[in-house]
C-alpha cells in the first residue's frame, strides 16, 4: 500500500486548513494522509499501522475502517498530548 503525504498541507502552514478529510484516496489508489500540524512529526506511526493492517486488501469497506482507525489514532495522540482537537485547526 502507498500511503502519502496530501502535498496541499505540505506545501504553506500560512493558510490555514480544514482537516475534514484526514484519509483520503487519490486517484491512482493511494491512501493520503493529511494530518494536522501538531500531529505530522508521528506520522510514520499511522503510516506503518495502516500498511501493517490493510497492505493489499484495498476496497471501500477497508478504506473506511482506515479512515476511523486514522480519526481515533489522531484523537489517541491528541489526548497523549494533553490537547483537545477542538483547541487545534483540525475540526
């Protein structure tokens, strides 16, 4: 599985950005990520999880489990942290 970095939220941290999509798929069947800011310097953690879990068992069904596994990872690291996701740009 290729799991990449959503090349808009790598690009300028001047514009601020709506996390609405933290899992997406693109167009030739990768997974992007688009983590926020706070969250970026960990993830090779969800990278390596979700390669660990779902390599080579691409279909809908498995990308929407991934993508709440992705939100409850983010909400796991957050609570880590000591910060709210509502406090961040994520939501």
């Amino acid at each position: 599985m290729q799991v990449v970095i959503d090349a808009r939220a790598a690009n300028s941290a001047a514009e601020p950005q709506q996390y609405t999509e933290i899992l997406a798929q693109g167009r030739a069947g990768a997974w992007i990520l688009n983590l926020p800011p706070e969250l970026r310097v960990n993830q090779h953690e969800i990278e390596a999880l979700l390669t660990r879990v779902f390599d080579g068992k691409f279909s809908d069904e498995n990308f929407q489990l991934a993508q709440q596994m992705t939100i409850n990872w983010c909400l796991s690291k957050y609570r880590k942290m000591g910060l709210s996701p509502h406090d961040t740009e994520w939501l």
